[in-house]
C-alpha cells in the first residue's frame, strides 16, 4: 500500500516537473518553430545553479532557485540573439545548432563541477507529513505545488496580458502579427527567456530529489519530446496534460517493472503517437 | 568514364594503403576506425540525398556488429559470410522500420528515427542473449587459410587492408548508384518530392530504397568494428554517437560524395589530438557545429570546390554530349 | 470512348463540399477547358484528377481504367501529368537538368541500372531533353539554374518538365497568369502544338481569352457543381454562366 501511495506521489511530482519543462518547449516550437536540443540541458543548468548558490555558497535555497531561473532565462536569451536571429531562413539549421549548444553545456558542466561528484542540494523542507499510515515528503509537496503555481503564471499572462496577446499572435500567424507592429524579435526574446527559465526552475526544484550530473539533462529532453508529440507540438494545454498521462504512466512502470522497459514502452508510445496520431491530442501545431 | 575525379580517388586509395608501411600499429588501427567512419559517413549520406535526417543509423551499424558477433562467437562463421550476414539483418531491420518511419517527414521523421532506434538499443541492454550491457567480447578475428597460404587478420596491418578493401568497394558502389538513374531519382525527391511525384517518381518507394541500402553499408561498418574492437557493446550506438555522426556530416559537407569522407578524415584526426581532453570533446564538437552553422554552413567541402569546378571543366569539355 | 471519365466525384472537407457530383467526359486529343468563379472547385477538382485528394466517392477512370485508387505518381506513370500554378521546379537544377530530371522513370531500364547508365541511353536521354527544350523555345537557357529564369520562363520549363514526363493527358494549371501578352501568344501556339503531337490537355485558367481560342469544349464550375458545359460559343451564351461570372441583375 505504502508503495503504491509512493508510486503515486512521485508520479504527480514527475509529471509537475515534466510539464514545466515540456511547456517550454512547447512555448518554443509555437512561438519559433524551433525544436529546442538544448532544453534539457537548461534543467541541469538550473539544478547546478541552484546547487552552487545554496551548497557551495552556502545561501537559501530560494535564492538558489531565483538564481537558476536568472541564469537559464539570460541563457535561452543569448540563444536567440546570437543564434536563432541569424538563422531565421533555415529552420533545421536552427535544430542543428541547438544540439551544438547542448554540447557545449554539458561539457560546461564537466569543467564546472567535475563529472563524478556528488553533488547535493538540501532542501528547505525536509521530512514527510505523516497522515495516519502515509508519509507524504515535504519537498515532493512542495514541487507539485511550485509547478502548479509556476504554470499558473504563464497561463495568466499568455490569457491575460498584452504580452500573451502578442505572444499568442505571433505562434498563429507570424507576419500577420509582424504586419500589425509586434515586434517579433522582442517576442522571440522574451519566448526564449520563459521556456529556459521555466526548465531552470524545474530543474531547480528537482534539485535536492534528483542525482545532479552534466548528464541529467538527457533523459529530460527525450521525456520532453515524447509529452510533445503527445500532446500536439505547439500546445501548452496538450503539453500538460500529456506531463500527467505520461509521467503517471513512466512512473507506475518504472517502479513495478523496470525503468528500461519503462523507456522502452515510453518511446513505443511515442512512435505510435507519430504513426497514428502525428498531431498529438490536441491537434493543430499553431495553438500556444 | 575516364575522369580526372577517379585518378584523384585512386591514388588516394593507393597512399592509404602505404600507411602501415609508414607507422606503427597504433595508427594503423586508427586508420581502421578511419576507414569504418567514412563508411557510415557515406552511407549516412545516402539519406540526407533523399532530403532526411536519421538518428537511427548507428544503432543499424549496431544491428550489423551484434549479427556478427553472435555468428562468430556461437556458430564460428567465416568473415564474407558474416559481412555478408551483418548487411543483409541491418537492412531487413531497416525495411521493417520503414514501414512506420517513412509515413514522417522532416523533424518527425528523425523523432521517429529516434524512437525506434534507442528501443532497440535498449533491448540490447536488457537482453541477456545479446550480453546486456557489457555486451559481447572475445570475439576472433578473421584468419584464411587456402592450402599453404593462410593470413591472420588479427594483425592490424593486415586488417586494416581488409577495411579499406571492402571500403573501398562499398564507396564505389555508392557513387555509381549516386550517378545512375536511381542518385537522380533521390535528388529529385529532395529538391521538390511532390514535382518528383507528378512525374511518375513514386517518393515512398525510393526513400525506402535509400533507407534500406545505407543501412545494409551500415551493417557492413558495424561487422568490421566488431572484428576491430573484438567486441560490441550497446553504449557504442548511443545518441552520442549518432549526434557525432550527424555532426561529422555536416562539417564535412553533403552536396559532394567527397565532402563526408573529407570531414569524416579530418574530424577524427582532429578528434585523436583530442585524447588528453576527452571530456572536452563534445563542448568542442558543439563549437564546432555551432560555428560552421553560421558561419561556414555549406562545410569543408566548399573548400575543394574551386578545385573541383577546375578538373570538372576540364573533363567536361571532353564530353561530347 | 473518352479519355478521362470523372464519374459523380464528391469531396468534402469538414462541412465544406468543394466538389458535388461532378461528371465530366474528355475527348481524346482535345482541348477541354475546365473555368469557374473563384472558389468554384476547379483546384479541388483538380488535384482528384491528379491523385492529390482522394474523392469521397465517384470514380476517375483514365483510358478506360479505374484509377480511383491510385496514387499521383502512379497516375504519371500511366500518362497523367499536371503542372503547377506555383513554379514548381526543381530549383537547384540547371533548365537541362530539370527536364531530364522529368524523363528519369521513362528511362529504359537494364539489369544494373542501379550502377550505371549506358552511354547511348544517356545521350538519348539529353538529346530528348534538348528536344523538348527546342519544342519550348528554351534552347539558350539550357544550362541556366532554373531559378534564374524570369516567372513565365519558369512556367514554360514547368510545362517542359510535364512533357518530359510523356504525358497523353495533360493537366494545365492556369498556365497563363501572370505572362506578359506576347509570351501568351507563344504559349497558345505551344499549346495548340502539344495538341497537334496527340496529347490530350485539360486546361484551367482565368484568362478568358486564351480559353476561348484554345479549348474545344469548356466544363464551367460553380460551387463544387457542374454549372454549364458545351463548345466555347455555347458557354459564352449561357445565362447561368454569364449570371455566375457577373451576378444576377
């Protein structure tokens, strides 16, 4: 019983932490149209940033947290200023280069922290709230609610804002949306600054749950790719609700079969998504 | 068909094979890796004709290496058998896969690429049939015996003859096929699949055609790095990998048969300088990619055109059509 | 017996009915003009001829034989060829290469094609190349870049690359938008030309002039129906088609 009531908490923290990171790409593809390589990396940055900041420097874990999303959004906007704005014409140049930046984080990372360390993160709130027979971890509570009120925000200001608006406008009809005066290098900037420092917050609240390593990024963005494609490639709402589908379903049979086959099953889904259903569930590529 | 480009190749072809003649076995085996890389360069190549991007190729590589493998160590087969073997079980894979994959184009396509290929790879990890994730090793190498006359291709020298022989032949095969009517059929589903089609050229089946003939040269690479390396893990066939491939084409170049194999050479001898640094090499291939993408985004290949364009002048002027 | 049958096709996308019951008969070796108001359903009826959409129900026989089914390439192959409104051209090619390009699945095969290509099937390949190159006018742009060319070169080499193809019908795709008046009357005379060589054509265009001189008989479109049909002069007399063009008054 306890394992299950385990299976399940985790479940929601994974597709909490999922949802933040698969939104960003989403934000990306419908705003760009550009499949971001790099965006699980922006995780592992913000989990390293937190890591330094509160570990190394020995400061709170929210200024670790502020600090992550800082760095990742500053990161995701040097990506579309010295990069993406150069290649507008070649979408899948775009693609190419963002594995290139993949690389180089990584390998960042290796120089920073070294490839075998143990790296550890403690959090603010440690212990389990115990509810009769249930232990319920403080921290895993805590990231569910983060993500939830993390996507509150966005979707607040994609509804409610005159940012979103244009935001919004941009992912439908890019020169309809330049023709009426929006700036789309100001949104692409600010798109870019969203997504990373969403990926950066999420990998700031994994931080103290999960192994930090230069490599944790990679099962992140392939996790990422498979909710998308779900989901339906531009959409935030698929993007969210493919996170639960997903994670809940990754989770369940990681812990009671094996985490391969787990993955295995994960990219089976995936393919069949791409076969059967190529616009995921919630259909067309342009809805943000 | 006399051209200037083939006496180029040939004498290429000829200095390559003096270079154990020139060092020792360390290098010689490099030349090995070398000469396998350029194979799956080439290869690779053959799809980017078609106007696709696969991550599935090395993990076919792999399909070939591991059929090997297991036909050597549990059946003790001879090498042309299993080369032959290797080839032929990474192509059926590939047909197979087909059928799902070329439903997708463009970014789907190679997500689907992905997909299936990591499965697979992560069978091989879980399965102990295949060795799980140590994989298999102690595999011989290849030794022929005709009468008094037998060579052991254990040696590196004497391998690395093989590779480039059956290299060699592999690469000759694909640059006729780019030449004759079915490299024309490719570049005309690249540059416009629904003109390509209006014309009679039915798309579907040529790209599967492109699909399934690299990855029968895929698997030929794959059965020579399992003789190299004696042995064959899955980690060889990860993302990783498949990422260095990709890289390594498109720094090389993909419009010339040459441009691969030019950034294949290149890149690895700059990758070996690279030995005291490992970790630093995927940081330094990301700059690399970074910076041939906006700056130099037709690859090294662009370098040897004005050389090219002057030898090709010269032999077309010989010709009489 | 007629070339091309379109029997009671039907497509819809969503609520949207572009084509209603349409049936039409092609004479072979005719000029059949195929008009309508914009939006009427000429693109739509259009691609179903060609293996673009597939209808909802009805048939497309061709010659005689059901080709409902098949794919556009498989329609090409059988001598079902249509050019593009947009230009579309392999654009990397030279002008030459573009229509050689268009011949490759005519080519005659042997058993080690896939290796080679024999010298004598090469030099007929290009001389029949440059042959349809004359045909068109194009001789001295033979070894331009395709997209070089001015907008109604490119659409004469559209039309070149269609005949490499072989075609015995030929779908035309309002050919003459955007050309200047002199090179409309090179491609009336190229046209009535393909005609004269045994070539069937299907001819959709706004410009009326050049549908008036051209076609032999005229299908008018409205609303996915078949609103009218007849010679040119029967056409022009009809009040459904005069009231459809100009409103009723």
């Amino acid at each position: 019983m306890q394992i299950l009531l385990d299976t399940l908490v985790n479940a929601a923290m994974a597709s909490a932490a999922t949802a933040l990171v698969s939104i960003g790409l989403a934000l990306i593809f419908g705003v760009m149209r550009i499949e971001n390589f790099a965006h699980g990396e922006l995780y592992m940055v913000g989990a390293y940033v937190t890591w330094y900041v509160s570990t190394s420097l020995g400061m709170n874990y929210f200024l670790g947290l502020v600090g992550a999303v800082l760095v990742t959004a500053l990161i995701g906007a040097a990506m579309e200023i010295a990069l993406f704005r150069r290649l507008r014409s070649n979408p899948v140049g775009c693609l190419i280069i963002t594995i290139g930046v993949l690389l180089v984080l990584q390998t960042g990372a290796i120089l920073f922290a070294g490839i075998n360390s143990t790296l550890l993160v403690d959090s603010p709130f440690p212990g389990t709230l115990k509810i009769g027979a249930l232990n319920l971890p403080w921290h895993r509570l805590f990231v569910i609610l983060a993500a939830i009120g993390l996507m509150q925000v966005l979707i607040w200001l994609l509804r409610r804002t005159m940012f979103g608006r244009a935001v919004r406008a941009v992912a439908q009809d890019r020169e309809a949306a330049s023709l009426q005066g929006i700036s789309i290098s100001r949104v692409s900037v600010a798109a870019m600054m969203l997504s990373a420092g969403l990926a950066g917050a999420a990998g700031a609240l994994m931080a103290p749950i999960v192994r930090i390593s230069p490599f944790m990024g990679q099962p992140i963005i392939i996790t990422a790719f498979i909710v998308i494609i779900m989901g339906g490639i531009g959409s935030i709402e698929g993007a969210i609700i493919a996170s639960v589908l997903y994670s809940t379903f990754f989770t369940f049979v990681s812990t009671y079969v094996d985490s391969t086959i787990a993955t295995i099953a994960g990219l089976c889904i995936m393919l069949a998504v791409l076969i059967f259903m190529p616009n995921g569930l919630m259909g067309k590529a342009e809805k943000v | 068909m006399r051209s200037p480009g083939i006496v180029m190749a040939v004498a290429l072809l000829v200095a390559a094979a003096l270079l154990p003649a020139v060092t020792g076995d360390y290098y010689t085996a490099f030349g090995t890796e070398i000469a396998i890389t350029v194979l799956m360069l080439s290869s690779y190549r053959i799809i980017v004709l078609t106007g696709e991007w696969s991550f599935a190729h090395v993990v076919l590589q792999g399909v070939g290496a591991y059929t090997a493998a297991i036909l050597v160590k549990d059946l003790d087969w001879p090498f042309p058998v299993t080369l032959a073997a290797g080839a032929a079980m990474a192509a059926l894979v590939a047909a197979l896969l087909s059928y799902p994959l070329l439903r997708m184009k463009g970014f789907y396509f190679l997500m689907g690429s992905f997909a299936a290929a990591e499965a697979i790879r992560l069978l091989w990890r879980k399965i102990p049939f295949f060795g799980g994730t140590r994989g298999l090793s102690n595999i011989p190498a290849p030794y022929l015996e005709i009468g008094d006359f037998s060579i052991d291709f254990g040696d590196p020298a004497h391998f690395y003859h093989l590779s480039l022989g059956v290299v060699a032949c592999c690469l000759f095969v694909m640059w006729r096929m780019e030449q004759a009517r079915v490299g024309g059929i490719w570049r005309a589903i690249q540059q416009q699949d629904v003109l390509a089609q209006t014309v009679g050229i039915e798309s579907r089946t040529y790209r599967r055609l492109a699909f399934v003939v690299a990855a029968a040269f895929a698997g030929i690479a794959g059965v020579l790095l399992v003789y190299a390396f004696g042995s064959v893990t899955p980690n060889r066939f990860n993302l990783n990998f498949a990422l260095y491939l990709m890289i390594w084409a498109i720094v090389g170049g993909t419009r010339t048969f040459y441009g691969v194999v030019l950034g294949g050479v290149v890149l690895m001898i700059f990758d070996e300088s690279l030995r005291f640094a490992e970790e630093l090499r995927p940081g330094i291939y990301g700059l690399i990619l970074i910076g041939v993408m906006l700056f130099w985004p037709q690859g090294l290949e662009k370098l040897l055109m004005p050389l090219t364009r002057l030898l090709g002048n010269r032999a077309r002027r010989s010709d009489p059509a | 017996m007629a070339l091309l049958e379109l029997s009671a096709l039907r497509k819809a996308f969503g609520g949207l009915v572009a084509t209603d019951d349409v049936s039409v008969s092609i004479a072979p070796n005719a000029i059949h003009g195929l008009i309508g108001p914009n939006g009427a359903g000429k693109t739509t009826l259009f691609s179903l001829i060609t293996g673009f959409y597939r209808a909802d129900s009805g048939t497309v026989r061709f010659d005689g034989t059901d080709v409902t089914g098949l794919t556009t390439s498989a329609r090409a192959r059988r001598g079902l060829v249509r050019t593009f409104q947009s230009n579309l051209l392999f654009g990397d090619q030279t002008v030459l290469d573009n229509v050689i390009s268009g011949a490759l699945i005519s080519r005659p095969r042997h058993a080690f094609d896939w290796l080679y290509e024999r010298k004598a099937d090469r030099q007929a390949g290009t001389a029949a190349a440059r042959d349809i190159l004359d045909f068109c006018r194009l001789t001295d742009k033979a070894d331009v870049s395709a997209r070089d060319l001015s907008h109604g070169q490119q659409r004469v080499l559209g039309i070149a690359v269609a005949l490499a193809a072989r075609p015995r019908l030929l779908l035309l795709d309002e050919p003459f938008t955007g050309m200047t008046a002199r090179e409309k009357d090179d491609l009336v005379t190229m046209i009535q030309s393909i005609r004269a060589r045994g070539t069937t054509i299907i001819l959709v265009e706004h410009d009326m002039r050049a549908v008036m001189r051209l076609c032999d008989r005229i299908t008018v479109l409205n609303f996915g129906k078949v609103l009218a049909e007849g010679t040119p002069e029967q056409v022009r007399r009809h009040p459904d088609v005069m009231a459809a063009y100009l409103g009723t008054a």
